[in-house]
C-alpha cells in the first residue's frame, strides 16, 4: 500500500478542485457511505485512493455537473462498466463514463483528435489551439491524422471549463513557460533532497517513493507560495469591494 500512486482523501479534492471547485472532503465522504466509492484503508483505518477511485469520482462529478443525473443513475451504471456492460448509451450518450472508470486502455491510447467533440464535448479547433499553445501534444497517425493522448483528458477538460472566465489557450501560454522553468527547479531541488537525505539513485521501489513523496510536497508547497502570491494581488486589485 505504500505505492506513491495512492492518494490521501485531501489531495484527491486538491487534484479535482481546479475543475470542480465545489468538491470538499466532506462530498467524497458522502459519496463512499452511499457506496459509489470504495477506497482502500492502511492498516490505521487511513482511506488511500487509487488512480483508478479518482478516475471513478471524476466520472461521478461530470455525471452530476454536465448530465445532471442523480446518484442513484450515476451507481447504476457505474455497476453497470464494473460488471463488465457497456453504459446505457441512452443515458449518456458519450464515452465519457468509459473514458474516467476503470479503462486503462483509454487513457494509454492515442484517439483521432475528430473524436474529440463525441469524447470530450469539446470542439476540433480548441484542442488544436491547446496544442498551439503548447499545452497539449498532438501525434501523427501513420496516415497523418493528429492524435490525442488519452492522458491529456482531464487537462483538456480543465482549460475548456476555464474558457467561461475568459481565460483561453493563449492565456495558457504562460504555464506551459512557467512550467518548464520550474520542471528544471524541481529537478535540482530533488538532486539536493537525494544528497542530503542520502537516498541512493537506484530505481527501486523504495527510491521512486521516497522521490515521489518529496516531489508531490515540493508541488504543494510551491503551489501555496503561488496561490498565495496571485491572490494578494488580486485582492489588492478589488479592495474596493471587499468589506
């Protein structure tokens, strides 16, 4: 259990927030009691999630945000993928419940970026300009078709849902800078972590946790002095209707 995959409950709302802000400890609390999660528990009694339990929440969020099913559709037919069956197509009329349940093949697969509005409900050319922007990757087919990795689901769904406060793919721009930058920081920072904690370099199971766990703490901290940073200056910009 001690996979760096796994995830606290806390940073599994942490990972969901950015596109559904709504999101809280005490939802997925709710959700696992009316059975449509069943995370894994330590020996302490801690719930651990896996990517595939995040995969199943995501699924049972967009049901509730875009389709406006209620939970008792959403556990159906999540019985119904967990079974083995194919969703009722009448119910969701997309591949979407497929794509964020329990189908590792979709995500490691590269789909034709035509697919896009039928998978994502999201149109051609904004993904293309995700691309553009550099957000996203496209691939060639043999053919020549643009392809889109499955991995770059979620993301793709996270900037389309930023497009309704005005911030589109050339706003984006600026991570994708940001993040190579920091990419080269966080790189020296877990050199310096590995001398100084003296963990060896071998690839091992115990290494790439350890490298994990320092990793997904350099993130967090990081993202507090960031979120920190934009909203102090944010504030300072709307002073005037606070209080």
């Amino acid at each position: 259990m001690a996979d760096a995959s796994y995830l606290t409950i806390g940073k599994v709302v942490k990972k969901l927030q950015a596109q559904y802000p709504d999101l809280s400890v005490s939802k997925v609390r709710y959700l696992q009691d009316e059975g449509l999660l069943n995370p894994s528990r330590t020996p302490g009694g801690y719930r651990l999630y896996s990517q595939r339990d995040v995969r199943r929440l995501e699924t049972i969020l967009y049901l509730q945000k875009n389709r406006f099913l209620p939970l008792s559709v959403i556990k159906e037919e999540l019985d119904r993928v967990d079974s083995g069956q194919a969703p009722s197509a009448d119910v969701l009329g997309t591949e979407t419940l497929l794509l964020t349940v329990d189908n590792e093949k979709v995500a490691e697969r590269l789909h034709p970026i035509d697919r896009m509005p039928e998978l994502l409900g999201v149109q051609v050319s904004f993904v293309r300009q995700l691309s553009e922007a550099g957000v996203i990757d496209l691939r060639k087919s043999p053919a020549g078709r643009d392809l889109v990795d499955g991995h770059d689901f979620p993301l793709i769904r996270v900037c389309d849902e930023l497009r309704h406060f005005g911030i589109g793919p050339k706003n984006l721009r600026q991570y994708v800078i940001a993040a190579n930058r920091e990419s080269a920081m966080f790189e020296q920072a877990l050199m310096v972590f590995a001398k100084k904690g003296g963990v060896a370099r071998e690839a091992d199971d115990e290494t790439r946790h350890q490298f994990d766990q320092a990793f997904q703490r350099i993130l967090a901290l990081t993202d507090s002095v960031r979120d920190e940073l934009v909203s102090r200056r944010v504030r300072e910009s709307f002073k005037d209707l606070q209080g």
